[in-house]
C-alpha cells in the first residue's frame, strides 16, 4: 500500500503537473482578416487573384490617416498567417506585404485548424500583453477563432465573397472582449 502512495505522490508532484495554468494576458486589440481575394473557383491556383495582391499590397494603407480613414486602425506589433497548405498560400500571401512595409517577423505557425491554439497563445503570452495582433486566416475558422479570443458576440460566419472586412477585438479592463466589423476600404467597390 505504501508504494502506491508514493508513485501516485511522485506522478502528481512532478513539476510539469504542479506548474500553473497559464494565465491569460490580454493584447490591446486583435484585428481578423481573411486572405485577399483568390481566383475563380475553377482555378486550382493556390495564389492570391490580381485583385488579391492589390488588396495585399494596399493593406498598409489601414494604419494610415487620410480622408477616408480619419481613425486608422492600431499598427500591428505582431502579424500572424494560417501556414501555408497543399491548398493555400493566401494568408501568407496577404500579409507578406505589411510585414516587410512594417519590418515586422511574419508568424505562420499553425494550419488554419489550430485556431484554438493560436488563440490561447495569443491570450497567455505576455509579449502580446498591450499590443495590436492582427491575425490573416481563411474565412471558414474565422468565427470559431473570434470566440476562442474571446467575441463571443462575433458573427457566426464570414461570408464566403467578403475579403473587404476588419473583425477588430479591442479588450478592456479584466479582458472583456469588444466586437466589431468594419470596412477595410482599401480597394475600390470596399464596402
């Protein structure tokens, strides 16, 4: 009897089981978007369309002042892509021009179905505590990746032709998560 209460002592004292939970650090804002626009669907091209890499190359202009945008959204100190897969590289594509224009590193370490992970990263890492992520992933894990951050009042999907929209979570005191959606306005016809 006494040995298997001291294997079951030593199993549950083991510094990785006494370690404690992560705890969630909060990022000023966390801005979603989905990957420019891609081609036609009977083309099997794994690249952003025309109208993609403008849309990629125009992203900067969302941290900028101008008659349009008199409230720029927060420059990012992090930009995140979904990895690049047999069947895309539109995320990466899409935010490899903001990037470079803002010197930052682009990060693409989880598939488009690790959202939960990427999002409880971004919560408990406290090198995003107080700054602005913003995050490129594709359109079908986008709402599932809102929640894991915590917009519990996100939308439920992103519409399958909409590559013109911002899904901003700014998070207040304590962590409350606030929604919103807003035009890019980058290209002309951005709603």
């Amino acid at each position: 009897m006494t040995r298997r209460l001291v294997l079951f002592a030593w199993v549950f004292l083991t510094p990785a089981a006494c370690a404690p939970a992560a705890e969630k650090t909060y990022p000023a804002t966390v801005l979603l978007i989905r990957h420019a626009e891609k081609p036609p669907d009977d083309d099997p091209s794994v690249h952003l369309s025309a109208e993609g890499k403008k849309r990629a190359d125009a992203l900067p202009g969302l941290f900028e002042m101008s008659k349009i945008r008199p409230d720029p959204f927060p420059k990012p100190a992090f930009v995140f892509a979904a990895a690049n897969s047999m069947k895309s590289h539109r995320s990466v594509e899409t935010v490899l021009p903001l990037a470079e224009a803002f010197d930052l590193k682009l990060r693409t370490p989880l598939k488009n179905e690790d959202f939960a992970k990427l999002a409880k990263h971004v919560l408990t890492d406290p090198k995003y505590a107080g700054k602005t992520v913003l995050i490129c992933w594709h359109h079908g894990t986008m709402p599932q990746l809102a929640r894991a951050l915590g917009a519990t009042d996100a939308p439920g999907d992103w519409k399958g032709s909409a590559f013109n929209r911002v899904w901003r979570i700014d998070f207040g005191d304590g962590g409350k998560a606030t929604f919103r959606d807003l035009p890019q306005k980058l290209l002309p016809g951005d709603a």
